[in-house]
DNA sequence: TAAACATTGTTAAAATATTCACAGCAGTAT
DNA sequence: ATACTGCTGTGAATATTTTAACAATGTTTA
C-alpha cells in the first residue's frame, strides 16, 4: 500500500469506516461500492479508488464484506496500540469537544484537558480530568501524546502549539483563527468555522452547489 | 469576474481578509503578497491567483492597499443587504457556536436559535434569542433567511434539513455526522469533526506534513 | 537620465484529483 | 455447458489546482 495516500483520501475512509460500521450494526454483510458510495456521498468510482489505497479488494458479485472492509480500514487508519489526545483550553467549544469525543473510540480517545484557569483545574467534564495548564508539557513527555486539540483563545494558541511540538505532538486539530508556526513534521488540521460560514453564505447566494450531490 | 470561483479560492480569501482587517487595525497600509501569504500559510503564488478571481489589482511597488484589498474581498463575499442566519440545536455545541458567532460580522449575523426542548425555548443565550423549533418553517419564510446551521442530534438532522429546504435556505453548515440529501443548488458545508481527528491521527503518525507549511 | 531592483498579473507547466470505461470475473439463468 | 448479468479493479483520459516563470511596471539609486 503506498505511503503517499492523500488527506482527503483518509478523511474519506475514515467516513466509510462509519458508514461500514452502522450497516454492520443493521445486519448487513455486503456493500456494493455504488450502494456505500451513495451513504457517504462520493462517486462510486472515487470510493473504489480509496479503497483501492488500503489494498483491499471484494468480491465483483457480492460487493464488500462490511465486517472485513471496516476492519481493513481500522487497520489502516488506527494505531493497534492506541493514540491517546489531549485538550487544551476548557472553554466553551473545549467542552463541547469533551462531550463530544468522550469515550468515543477505544483507539483515539481524549484521556486529558488543560486550562489556565484554576478554578478549572481538577474538574472531571464527561469523565475527562482537567489539569493546570503548567502540568501540559510534563504529562505529555510523560504519557507520549502525539495527538492534541486546541481550543484556546487565539492569542495563546501559537504558546500553546510551541509547548506541544516541544514536547514530541505530532497532530493537532486547531480551532483557533491562526496559522500556527510548526516544523514540517507536524501535521495541523485547522478547522475556521468562521470560514465555513462565510463560505456557506457566498455560495448560498451563487445558488451554486458543490461538485458532487 | 468569474462566476465559477472555487470553493477552495472563496475559502482563502475569506481568511486573507481577516489578516488585512488585523494589519488594518495595526495601522498598516500596505502589504506583499508574499506577507499575506506567509500570515495565511499559503504560496505567494496562490494569493495572487486568488485575487485575481475578484479582480483586485495591486501595485508593484507598494504591494496591496490593506484597506483597499479588505473592501474589495468584503465586496466579492458579502451580499450588501446583509445575510441573517438561524441555528437549529441549542445544545453542547450549538451553544458554544452561538457565543463565537454573537455579533460578529454585521453582514452575517446568527438572528435566531431553534430547539425542540421546550425548556430552552425563550431562553436568550450570547444575544441569540431560541424559539420553538415548530416555528422554524415559518421565521424562515417570514424572514427570508438562507443561510443556516445544523447543531441537532444525528437523527434528527435530515428531518431539519428538509424543513430548511422547503423553506427556502440556500446553504447549510452541518455538523451531524451525515450526508444530507438536499437539491443540487442547495449548498452544504460539512463540518466533521470525528473525520478531522480521524486524519490529525493518522498523519500524526506518519510524521508526514501538509503541503504548504 | 538610465540602470538596477522587487513586485504584480498572468500564461504555461506540473502536480493532484476525479471520472470514464472496460477487461475480467463470479455468480445465475437457460 | 454456455450465455448473460452486474460487479470490481484499474489504466487511461479528463478536470482541477498548484506552482513556476517571466514580461510589464513603478520605484529607487547612481
Ligand atoms: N466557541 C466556538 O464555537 C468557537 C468556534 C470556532 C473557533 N473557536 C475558537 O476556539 C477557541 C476557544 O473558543 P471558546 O469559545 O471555547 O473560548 P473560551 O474563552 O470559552 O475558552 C477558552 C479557554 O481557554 C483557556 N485558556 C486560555 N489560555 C490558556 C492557556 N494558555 N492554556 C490553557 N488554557 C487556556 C481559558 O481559561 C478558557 O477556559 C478560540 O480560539 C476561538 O476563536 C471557538
Ligand atoms: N458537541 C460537539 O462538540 C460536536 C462535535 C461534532 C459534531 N457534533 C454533532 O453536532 C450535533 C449536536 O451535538 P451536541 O453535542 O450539541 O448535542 P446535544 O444533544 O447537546 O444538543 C442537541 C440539541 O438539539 C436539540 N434538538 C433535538 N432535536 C431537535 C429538532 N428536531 N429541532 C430542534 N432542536 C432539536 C436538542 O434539544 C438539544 O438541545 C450532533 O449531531 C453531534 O453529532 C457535536
């Protein structure tokens, strides 16, 4: 399987995992490419391809075992030994976040928070512990965290991204409206919900609609 | 201009306008575009290409009019009559969507929040009055609104959805991890935030970058 | 004044991403 | 058996997006 699968190739497979896992929970055994491809959206022929990229292959007349291609996918996109987050910034979309993420998936899971207000400090939110932001640094050495969420004020984010590549992040999904600063082997995935906004209000009025329905 | 402007180019200079308004405000006049560039995290050469799609036209010497280029984007993004936006689901997320969007840009304002939980109905959170969501269809109407945000439980996102449509909104930014079926001049943006962690993952531990850094 | 310089706007090239289209195959029907 | 069906996997074609490259241009300097 090649090394270089593209970004918007994982985002995709990570949505077909989900789509093949909530079939696998109504009874379903087999998929057609066609049949899944419309669930999430995605042409039929772009599914194949993705799934193309994992070395997975079915059957032309029964489609896709859905236990065996969810599992296909897990493997590709998880780490066996599991990658515990982090998230730093209780705020308001911070605890948002925890409710959402908590105990979500067994493999990626939010196992702690950090905020500079003490009077957060020591809260337990949807069964995840806050901790000082002063103890960040030392319990992610600690605990090897490469995965981290920031849901601070923008004006800490860039601090906070410096304290997190220091000590050995190697993703981070950013929330703050910046661009942060950090070396080229660390991966950010900004999500600008302002953006999006205002990307849905232009092409609400161009009446315009995206690529593929 | 050209009426076929990418959603990725929109995207973009919605951001660059943010940085002009920050440079603006800090009392400066004119910027190169590989200034702009490196604050947006893009190419030199891929700024200018954007701003091309609006027609802007800077001046070799002195680079852009911050001040000029801003009103120019502000132009090509905005409807002058003002964009008033609804959000349907007051709950965890909802919530913290409705303190970020409070007030933020007069063009394109969150008027009204819609929840189906009686007990938050009337209730005025960051300024944003909620209404029982059995008026959603008619505020809609009454209120010309196109552009919405769906923050509701799973289940309940394609039934809402379809309220929308009928009602005449034009985009949608959805947060229900599901592919909602609308009419093709109907626009949705997908914010997927499993899907996001998913790929922060996966690239986490390939140590592999994004393109631009 | 003219040469040197750095920047823009834009065309052309390259890289990516998507779609087409069909060979090959496994069932099913005859 | 043999023909038929409808699917997958994939090479080739197409479309989109990004990058490179540079002529044109205004500014500064000598
Ligand atoms: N609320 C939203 O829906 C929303 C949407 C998009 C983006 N954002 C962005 O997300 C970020 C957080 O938004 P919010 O609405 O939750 O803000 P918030 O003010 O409610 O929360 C920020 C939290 O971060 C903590 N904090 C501040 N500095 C810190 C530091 N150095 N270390 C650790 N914790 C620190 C604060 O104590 C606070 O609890 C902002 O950058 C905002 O622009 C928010
Ligand atoms: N919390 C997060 O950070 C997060 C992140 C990503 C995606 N999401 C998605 O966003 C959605 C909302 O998440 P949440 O955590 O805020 O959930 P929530 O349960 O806290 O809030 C949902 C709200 O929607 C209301 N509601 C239910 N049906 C409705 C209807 N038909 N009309 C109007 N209102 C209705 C409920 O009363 C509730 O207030 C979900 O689809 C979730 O999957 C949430």
């Amino acid at each position: 399987m090649p090394l270089n699968t593209s970004e918007k190739t994982v985002g995709r497979l990570s949505l077909y995992r989900r789509l093949l896992q909530e079939l696998s929970t109504a009874s379903v055994s087999y998929v057609y490419s066609h049949q899944l491809a419309t669930k999430a959206g995605v042409t039929a022929a772009k599914l194949r391809r993705d799934i193309m990229a994992i070395g997975y292959t079915g059957s032309p007349s029964k489609g896709y075992d859905v236990v065996k291609l969810a599992e296909s996918i897990a493997h590709f996109l998880e780490d066996p030994e599991g990658q515990p987050a982090v998230i730093i910034g209780v705020g308001n979309l911070g605890r948002a976040i925890m409710s959402y993420f908590g105990g979500r998936r067994p493999k990626l899971q939010l196992v702690a928070a950090f905020d500079s207000d003490e009077k957060k400090v020591n809260r337990v939110i949807h069964n995840i512990r806050c901790f000082s932001a002063d103890s960040l640094e030392e319990y992610i050495v600690q605990n090897s965290i490469k995965v981290a969420v920031i849901t601070v004020p923008v004006t800490q984010a860039q601090n906070v991204a410096d304290i997190l590549v220091r000590s050995g992040v190697k993703g981070i999904m950013n929330f703050a409206p910046i661009h942060l600063r950090v070396p080229s082997d660390v991966f950010i995935e900004d999500i600008d919900l302002a953006i999006s906004l205002e990307k849905v209000a232009y092409f609400a009025r161009q009446n315009k609609q995206k690529k593929e329905a």
